[in-house]
C-alpha cells in the first residue's frame, strides 16, 4: 500500500477524533452556559437551588437522591413541559440542548 495514502489515513482520523473531541467539549460547556443562562438563578449555579427564589420555591437540590433517581426521560420532560412554577423550555431551547441540560444534572448531582 502506498505510504502517502496510510500517512493521509491516519491524518484524517486524528483529525476526526480530535473534532470529536472538541465537539464534546464544547457541548458539556454549552451545557453550562445554558444552565447559567437559564436555570442558576433559581437552581444556583451549582444545582443546590440555595438562592433566593430557590428558597422561595423550595426547589429541590440537584445533589439530592429525589432528583438523581429520576430518569433522565422525566428530566427531559420537566424541563421540557415545566413544573409549577418553573416554566417549560420546550419551543425555547432545542431538544439537543434539553439533553445537554439532564447530562448537566447528573454531573451537578455527582458533585
């Protein structure tokens, strides 16, 4: 087989994995800045819902084993349709950013 074409192989996949990579990475910050955009002032910026509105509402802490034991399907529901009084993001944010938040949630809880 001609070197050239092994050398040019193997280039395009490191290429890929590193895109791969980056793509990951900016997803999980995504995430995170939406969370901030559109979450930490109720929920706290890291999940505990200690604000004052979190107060106000009693939100529950993302850390707490009542909110990790949720699947992620109903995660996806609660931000997507809302719970009183948070509102639903459905319409708002995309459905791929949905899932960028539960993944958010679950790092959150693990913290």
């Amino acid at each position: 087989m001609n070197r050239s074409l092994v050398r040019s192989g193997i280039a395009v996949l490191a290429l890929a994995l590193v895109s791969l990579a980056g793509s990951a990475l900016y997803a999980q910050e995504d995430a995170a800045g939406l969370f901030k955009s559109k979450c930490a002032a109720c929920h706290g910026a890291d999940g505990s819902g200690n604000t004052a509105a979190g107060k106000t509402m009693k939100i529950r802490d993302f850390h707490s084993a009542d909110v990790q034991k949720q699947t992620d399907a109903q995660l996806t529901d609660i931000i997507a349709t809302g719970k009183s009084p948070m509102p639903g993001y459905k319409g708002k944010v995309t459905d791929d950013q949905i899932k960028q938040l539960v993944g958010y949630i679950r790092d959150l809880g693990k913290k």
